[in-house]
C-alpha cells in the first residue's frame, strides 16, 4: 500500500522541503511563486536568486502562502492558496482570474488557489486533488468565505507546465462550479467553504 500524502501549511520549518522540491533554478523558470505578486515589470528582473530571497521572506513573515504536500517525508507538491490581496497580479482586470463584484480582492475572506507544482515522477498521482483538498481545508482554518480559481477547461492538449493553475476537473471533483468564464478556456471556479 502507498504512504498517505500529507498536507500542510508553508511555514518556516517546511522552507528546506520547498526549496528541495522547486530545486536551485526554482520553477516555473526562476519564479519562485513571484508570478502573481508582482507585476513583471519588478518581478521579472528578480528571476532566480533574487525571488527565491523575496519569497523566503514572505514565508518567514508569515502567513503561510500555500500548503506543501509530503509523500514518505520527501516534498511532492506546493499550492499557492491564500488571500486575492495577496496576489495582485491575479486580480488584474485583462486576467480570466478578474474578480467578480460579489467577491472583491479586497476581502481578505475572498481566497485564491492561483499556482500548483508537483515533482516529476508524481504527477497524476493524486497530488494535485491532495493539495487542494489540504488548502481548503487551510482556507477554512483561516477563515475564508470562498476559494476561487482560473482553471485550465479541459478542452485540447495541454502541457504540464500550463497546467500550473491546476485542471478544471480536479476543482470539480472538488465542489468548485464556473462563474464566469472571462477568458476562453480558462473558466473562474468557486467553492464556497
């Protein structure tokens, strides 16, 4: 039988197994989960070394930014989830994560599970529906009236690395429906929590 994948929020302790797992380079081409904080112009020249410094500091500040997915004590998953304030970038009007009037991005009860990424060699293995199941059950801890997210639909190809805002069907299984859908392919989900 295969270990249990446990899920737990990003805190300072955990701030090894997350850099082992983004690996020196950092995903997503040296973002280091800066994408949707900054706008490019001040993220981009950060890139590398530089975010993963700025998001170290956001960790050690706290709150935790996301949850951390373990399978045997090795790091398997990340899940940005957390107040839209937090990331906003993903509240910009031209994005297909906009949000909607009835849930502003100044409500800080208003969540957002904007960014995924799971190790090589577990991917579709159950990680990404782990993550999301533990960073709701985060956002309830946290008080959140609602989690939103900018899902990939599940129309045509897509890669791996596209899919870091996670696929639609895994947010369905989970409860999320559409709300709106502000940019094709890409339906806005809500899951009441």
């Amino acid at each position: 039988m295969s270990a249990k994948i446990e899920v737990v929020p990003l805190t300072p302790e955990h701030w090894p197994a997350l850099e082992e797992l983004f690996g020196p380079q950092g995903p997503c081409y040296g973002c280091w989960c800066n994408h949707f904080r900054m706008p490019p112009k001040l993220r981009k020249p950060l890139l590398g070394e530089g975010a993963r410094r700025l998001f170290e500091e956001r960790v050690r500040r706290g709150p935790p930014p996301g949850v951390l997915a373990f399978k045997d004590s090795v790091a398997v998953g990340w899940l940005q989830i957390g107040p839209r304030a937090h990331v906003p970038e993903w509240n910009n009007p031209r994005r297909a994560s906009t949000p909607l009037p009835d849930a502003p991005a100044e409500d800080e009860r208003n969540w957002a599970a904007s960014c995924f990424f799971v190790r090589k060699g577990f991917r579709g293995t159950g990680v990404t529906a782990a993550l999301l199941a533990g960073g709701l059950a985060f956002a309830r801890a946290s008080g959140a009236r609602l989690v939103e997210a900018a899902a990939m639909d599940n129309s045509g190809r897509r890669s791996a690395d596209g899919l870091y805002v996670g696929p639609e069907s895994v947010f369905r299984r989970a409860g999320f429906v559409e709300v709106a859908r502000q940019k094709p392919g890409r339906p806005l989900m809500r899951l009441i929590v």
